[in-house]
C-alpha cells in the first residue's frame, strides 16, 4: 500500500502541470490516496493536500471553464465546487474509514488478550 500511495503522490504531482487532463488525473490520485490512507495516511494526507491545493488554486482549465460557463448564464461556481468538493469529501471518508478500521483492529488486540 505504500507503493500505491507513493505513486498517487508523484502522480499527483504530475496532474499540476498538465493543463486540462490534470484535474482528471488528481481525481484519480485522490481515488489511491483514499485506498491507501489506512496503511500510510502520512503521503496519502499530503496527496489529498496536494490534490486540494491544486484543484482550488492551480487549476487555470477549471478558472477558465467555470468563467466561460458563468458568462454563459451558467452558475460556474457549481463547477468549481464540484472538482475541489471531490477531494475534501474523499479526504473526509479517508479519516473516517480510517478511524473505523483502527478501532476494530484495537478491539481485535483487546479481545485476543484477554
């Protein structure tokens, strides 16, 4: 699982530079760092952070689309909430499966010995 989270977080280092494909490409990202955060929840944490970082602030393709959609009549904020939501939501699911899992391996070790 480390493997994993090492390259979610190369990749997502990857997605900053790529135009348009790289919020894809971060959302995927977030997908590994969500399946790896039990195991290594430090680089998964920062892939997360790094994902959230770069949708809300380095992202020009989505400033650009969402500007365009609101010019159109459109609510371009939807949008850009979607794409940055995305990763908080994964984020937040992350901890909280994370939390769960602890807690039934610590209530495991408890009931084996006893």
């Amino acid at each position: 699982m480390k493997a994993l989270s090492i390259i979610a977080l190369v990749f997502a280092a990857l997605s900053i530079f790529i135009p348009v494909g790289g919020v894809f490409i971060a959302m995927f990202c977030s997908v590994l760092a969500l399946m790896s955060f039990y195991k290594s929840p430090t680089l998964s944490g920062v892939t997360f952070g790094m994902n959230i970082i770069s949708t809300a602030f380095l992202s020009p393709s989505l400033m650009v689309t969402a500007a365009s959609i609101h010019s159109d009549g459109g609510d371009g904020v939807g949008l850009y909430w979607f794409y940055v939501g995305f990763h908080i939501v994964l984020f937040v699911l992350a901890i909280i499966i994370s939390v769960i899992f602890k807690k039934k391996a610590s209530k495991k070790e408890t009931v084996t010995a006893g």
